[in-house]
C-alpha cells in the first residue's frame, strides 16, 4: 500500500520533475553509475531498438527521470526495475530476466558450449590412432607433390 | 519515360539470367560448344541490364522526377545532388536494386576472371550464380519495383531522405556491405559446383579463398565503416547494440572468418573438405536471411511480415531454395567429399579447428538470441526483448578464448607438432602476455588487462614466428621480405583482432558520460576538463535549419577542443537530430551533444569522455587491409 503510494507521488511528481531537474545530479558515485548502468539496461518501449540512455523520445526522458526520481528515493535497481515490467512488461529488460520462461534462452547456449567443448575432447582422444597411419602418410606426400606441381604450372 | 527503360533495362537483365541458366544447365549436358560460348555474353549482359536500370534509378533521383513513387517518398529537389544520388538506396526497393547491381556485377568480374577454372565448372560456376541473381531480379521487378509511377497525381515535391541517411556513411556504408554479402554468393555458388561435381581440390579451394577473402575484407570495412557512423550520427555514442540490423551483418562475417581459415586447411592439406563447403553455404544463407529478416521488417515488428504476404512470401520461398536446396544437395553430395589427410590434436589443423568450433558458436549464439523475440511471441509467449547483457555474457568469453587459441595457432606445424617443440614456441609469448596482462590488470581493470595480454602476446608470436621462419636464413631485409605479404597480412589481422578487444575493453571500462547544464558563457567541469558554452547561434543548410553551439573543453589552462554540437531540424520532415561533435583521437574521443534549452536560456549538454573508442575502427580497417594484402599476396605469387 506504502510502495503504491510512492509510486503514485512519483508518477504525479513526474511532469514537475522533467521541468525543474532534467541533469542528475547524485549523492555519491555509486549512484551516479547505477543510474547509468540502469537506463543502458532498460528499453524504450516505444523506440524501435533504443534503450532509456539514447533516445530522445518524451517517454524515454520520462522513464528516465522515473529511474533518477527512485534511485534518490533509495529504491535497490531490483525494485526498481520491477517497476518497469509491472509498468510495461519483459519487453523493456535488455538483460531477460532468468525465469523459467526464459530457461531456453538461457540454457541453450550454455548446453551448446558444454556439447562442443564434451565432442572436442572425446575426438581429441580418438583422433591420434586415425591420424598417423602410414597410408595417410603417403597419400599427403602424393598431395603435397600435386599442390608443388601445379605452383609450378601457373 | 526513362523511368520505364529502367524497368525495362531490369527485365533484360531478368532475361539475360534466365537465360545464362537454360543454357549453361545445357552446355553442361549436351556439351554442345555454341551454347557453352553464349553463356558468357549472357552472363555479362545481366550486369549490363542491372548498370543500366541502376543509372536510370540515379537520373531520376538527381533529376526530381517526383512521377516516380519512390523518387518521391525518399528525396526531395532541396536535397544536396549527392545525398539525391545516394537516396537510390535509402530504402527496400532501390537499396534491392543495388543489391542486384552489385550482385551482376560480381558475375561479371567472374566471368572474365575465371580462365584458371575448368571451362565446365566455370559453366557452372556461372549457372548457379545467374540462379540467385535471377531470384533477386525476380523479387525486384514482381514485389519492389522502385520504377513504379504514381500518375496521375504528382506530388510538388518529395518527402525527403530520412536525415539520419543524409550522411557521408550513407555513401560509403551501404555499399561497402552489399559487396561483402553478394561476395559470399560466389563461395556460395562454388560449393553448390563443388557439391554438384563432388571433387573439393586445392585449387577448388584456392579460388574459394580468393573470393572469399575479397567479400570478407568488404565486410570489414563494411560493418566497421557501420558502426564509426551509428556513433557520430545517431548522437548518442554507442558503437554497437547488438541490434537486429547489426547482428544480420555480424553472422556472415563470424561464418566468412571461419570459412578463410578451413578453407587454409582445404587447400593447404586437403583435409576439412564437408566442413569448408558447410561454412560456404553457410555464409551466404545468412547474409540472405539477415538482410531478409531486416527489409521484409519481420524483425522490427513481426507484423510487417504479414502485411505485405506477396513480398513475405516471396522471401520465404527464395530462402528455401537457397538454404533448403544447398543443405539437401549437401546431405546428398557431401558424403562422397573425403579428407586426404589426418591430423593430430597438436596441430595448424586442430587449431585451426578449434577457431572454427568457437565462431561458429559465437555466430549460433547471435543467432538465437537475434530470433528468440521472434519465436518468443510467435509462441504466444508475450514480447521480449534480448539485449547487449546477454550477447556480451557469451560473446566476450568465447572471443578472449579464441584470442588465447590464436597465440598458439600460427606457431603450430601443419599435421603434427611435436609437444616439447610447441611448449618451446608458445612459452615466450603466453609468458610475455601474461605478465603484461597482470601488471595492465593491477594498474587498471582485470578485462583491460586479460584483452591487453591477448594482445601483447599476439605481437609476440610475430617475433617468435618470424624468429622460427628466419632460423635457416638469417635476418635481412631480404630475408624478411622472402616472408612474404600473406605472411604479415596474417599477423596484421591477428593482432589487429587483439587491438579489437583491448579497444573495446578499454572504452566499456572507462567511457564516461554525464549531464550538465550550463548558460552560454557558463563553465563547469567534467572529469579533468573544463567546459565552457561558449554561445549559441543560428545555422542553416538547404534543408534544414539548426542550433549551434559552441563548446570548449580544457584541461587546466590549455584549449583541448573546440567543439560545434548542433541540434539540427530538418524542415522537411521535421525531424530534429542530434549532431554530436567530437573531438577524437587515438586514445580517447571527446563528445558533445546539444540536448534541450530550458525556459533560462541554459542548455543542456551531454558530455562523454571514451577512451580507446577510435581504435576499434582502427583495429578494424586494419583487418580490412590486412584482407587486401593478402589478396595482392595470393595474386601475384601466381
């Protein structure tokens, strides 16, 4: 109830915020780079491929004043990133989020790194008794000859 | 008038495709000698018709025909005669029709340039890639005629270029790119020979590098040139998103660099030959699915797909072909393709095989994160979206990796090496780039410093490389320059890729940027600067009219830049843009952007410090120079 209450202080503090106070200006550092790291983070949601940083739309900038309006008010980046998706939905996390939904994406990649690393190490093993055979030996000698010759011929 | 002929110019061209493929799809089976001598001049003709129809697109957009719809939606007669000129591929269907130009063209470079081939495959060589030109000729004239009229209304006057199009990268970027993607098209066609006469050979091979390095060291410049102007213009900075449109040119390049290096192996050692072919289909599949995926606008909204099902359609059945029917003559050819040679898991082979596994990766996983959106809602799931945390989180890793691989590759001997050997070789340069890793790590930041060691210890296996290659000659110019071009091209690209990451290292951990908000003539500092708004005055161009402002940074006493941001209002249109101006240099750039005024008088201003940000582009002109090298290399040993 609290929480829904400062959302709504905020929302209707937001046209006098964009006016007065358009350049953060933050009580240590560490703010100052969250602040950044979050509005690199979250999407415009009516750009075409933006995040909160680079575009100069009006919801963008008001967005934007919504982060810097939260960090001042204490709010950890989660809380306020919850904001976000209850406001606009998934769409506007850069980085999905790590749910269920989302455990294709995730995992897939992982899986597939862990299957290429698992074949190239259990071909690692097998390859050297294919490899220094005698044939083959010969037949790279013929090979090589043939790549010299027709060096040669151009 | 004309711009009928243009129409007209683009059927013969059709023509002239279809025609090349009856032929040669006939001289190849009834050896019939008159018909293996028309398919050259045909083959030719389809660039002519192609040159021709793209002139005719170019007159009528310097000459403001506004009777034409496209001329009229994409220019305007207050747009500078260059911009008029490079509007022809500010949009789908005249950048297709570059496409399809460039595309010809390639054909025809081929066609003449193909006396060392066989003079069959050289028939088919030609069939195949008359084939795909047809399917672009074909989707140009039935779904994206850029001559179409729009009688009996004619507007007064055009809609204008989009301002962010009304650039220099404009001019170059487009271009550059088409290149790299419709150079992939000939490894494309090679394989589907290769695949049809079922021999993969070192001269195969040969040829397949050749061309394959041409379109690749386009494809540098290409999305490097991209990325330089995405900075300057977009007025924000960023020099790479992960953006769908980004990712579409970023696949063919991972895919083409595994493909110049497997193709080493095929020609060298006639090993890899099923995998070099794979990469080859591979490469052009995805620079068609790419570009698809961004012109039919599936990818920024998936309902533009549906809108317009005839051009939709239309694209899905090409890809098939392509994709689909090169995979399937793949499955059914490539068994009978056999390596010559082993290798042992201490080789230039296996190394270069392990190169290979990790772009290919690398490319999977831009690949799935770029259509998971897609699948995403397409499943009735809601919209996503996938961003730079989570291709970064994949990417970057397996990039250091291959940057750790690649100190070993280039001092490992081809079939096997003998262990005791390569420890003796790689010590010097992992030790080197160890050490210099840490120390960079300490002094500044841990990925600094892994990027930095990568990099050092690149440049140190040019020494211990050379060091080996000079063992039995003695250094001497000479004997230096015996080395030859393809030599240091090599090393060039190499640690041009360990410059790439320390770059990109450097300018993530140390960019900075904040607000502020000055008065003209106020000052305020920023980091170690001072900056000063001077003033703000008036501007105007032919189209636009602008703020200007004039800003000037320094550190301590001393000037550092005199800067001109401008917040530009294209009349047009009325579109504002942002014009960043930048001071730039080897180590860090300077840049400010005009953001808005407040009722005062002040204005706002964005101020970034990034460092290292203009190497990146240097690293990768040089990876694009290093590609031509090794071009003149490989020609003139001929």
């Amino acid at each position: 109830m609290i929480r829904r209450f400062i959302v709504l202080a905020a929302l209707v503090m937001l046209p006098f915020v964009s006016n007065s106070q358009s350049l953060v200006q933050f009580d240590s550092e560490l703010d100052r780079t969250r602040y950044y790291a979050l509005i690199q983070e979250l999407r415009c949601p009516k750009c075409q491929n933006q995040n909160l940083a680079d575009s100069d739309s009006v919801i963008a900038e008001d967005l934007r004043n919504q982060v810097y309006v939260m960090i001042k008010d204490g709010r950890s980046d989660q809380e306020i990133v919850q904001f976000m998706v209850e406001r606009y939905g998934e769409f506007v996390l850069y980085r999905p989020a790590f749910s269920l939904s989302n455990s294709v994406l995730w995992g897939a990649p992982a899986a597939l790194i862990l299957i290429v690393l698992f074949v190239a190490v259990s071909r690692r093993k097998a390859a050297p008794q294919a490899a220094t055979a005698k044939v083959d030996d010969l037949q790279l000698q013929q090979r090589l000859d043939e790549i010299d010759s027709e060096k040669g011929a151009e | 008038m004309i711009a009928e002929l243009g129409f007209f110019a683009l059927c013969l061209s059709l023509a002239a495709s279809i025609g090349t493929i009856v032929t040669g799809t006939l001289a190849v089976t009834t050896r019939q000698q008159y018909l293996t001598a028309l398919v050259f001049p045909l083959s030719r003709m389809m660039f002519v018709g192609a040159l021709a129809s793209y002139v005719v697109l170019s007159y009528c957009f310097y000459a403001n025909d506004f009777s034409v719809e496209y001329v009229a939606n994409h220019s305007n007669s207050l747009l500078p005669w260059y911009y008029r000129l490079t509007a022809v591929w500010g949009s789908h269907e005249g950048s297709l029709l570059l496409w399809v130009m460039i595309q010809t063209a390639w054909i025809f470079v081929v066609s003449v340039f193909s006396k060392t081939l066989p003079l069959e495959s050289r028939v088919r060589l030609l069939t195949v890639l008359a084939a795909v030109a047809a399917g672009f000729l074909a989707f140009t004239i039935f779904a994206s005629n850029p001559f179409e009229r729009s009688f009996p209304f004619v507007p007064q006057n055009g809609a204008d270029l989009n301002p962010l199009l009304q650039d220099f990268g404009m001019i170059v970027h487009p271009p550059l790119l088409y290149m790299g993607y419709v150079g992939l098209s000939v490894a494309y066609s090679l394989a589907v020979v290769a695949l049809i006469e079922g021999r993969v050979d070192s001269q195969w091979a040969r040829w397949t590098r050749n061309w394959t390095m041409i379109a690749w060291s386009f494809l540098t410049a290409g999305i490097a040139l991209g990325s330089w102007w995405a900075y300057y213009e977009l007025g924000w900075g960023g020099w790479w998103f992960w953006d769908p449109v980004e990712n579409a040119s970023f696949m063919p390049w991972l895919v083409a660099t595994a493909l110049i290096h497997s193709l080493i192996v095929s020609e060298k050692r006639g090993a890899f030959q099923q995998w070099t072919i794979l990469l080859s289909l591979t490469a052009f599949s995805l620079s068609l699915l790419g570009t698809f995926l961004v012109r039919s606008g599936v990818i920024t909204s998936v309902h533009a797909f549906a809108s317009d099902p005839e051009r939709g359609l239309f694209i899905l059945q090409f890809l098939g072909m392509c994709i689909g029917g090169s995979l399937a003559l793949f499955a059914w050819r490539a068994p009978q393709l056999r390596s010559l040679t082993g290798y042992t898991p201490l080789s230039r082979e296996a190394l270069l095989l392990v190169n290979n596994l990790i772009l290919i990766l690398a490319m999977v996983i831009v690949l799935f994160g770029t259509l998971y959106p897609l699948i995403h809602d397409a499943l009735g799931m809601g919209k996503v979206s996938v961003g730079p945390p989570y291709f970064n989180l994949f990417f970057v890793p397996l990039m250091l990796i291959l940057g750790l691989f690649m100190v070993a590759g280039p001092l490992a001997n081809w079939k096997q090496t003998k262990s005791d050997r390569m420890r003796a070789l790689v010590m010097m340069p992992y030790a080197v780039g160890a050490v210099a890793g840490v120390v960079i790590a300490v002094l500044y930041t841990p990925w600094v410093g892994v990027a930095a060691g990568i990099f050092v210890a690149l440049i140190a296996v040019l020494f211990v490389d050379t060091k080996r290659k000079l063992a039995n000659r003695g250094l001497s110019l000479q004997s230096l320059s015996r080395l030859g071009v393809g030599y240091w091209a090599m090393h060039l690209a190499h640690i041009a890729f360990g410059l790439c990451l320390t770059a990109v290292a450097i300018t993530v951990e140390y960019s900075y940027e904040t607000a502020v908000r000055l008065a003209p003539g106020e000052t305020k500092s920023v980091q170690e600067y001072s900056v000063k708004l001077d003033t703000v005055g008036d501007l105007a161009g032919s189209n636009w009219v602008s703020k200007q402002g004039h800003v000037l940074m320094s550190k301590g006493d001393s000037l550092v830049a005199d800067l001109y941001p401008e917040k530009r209002n294209y009349t047009t249109r009325g579109q504002i843009m942002t014009e960043a101006a930048i001071d730039w240099g080897f180590t860090r750039d300077l840049y400010v952007a005009l953001g808005e005024q407040f009722d005062d008088g002040s204005w706002s201003l964005r101020v970034q410090i990034k460092p290292g940000v203009r190497l990146i582009w240097i690293a990768g002109a040089l990876m694009s120079i290093a590609g031509l090298m090794s071009i003149y290399a490989r020609r003139r040993r001929k």
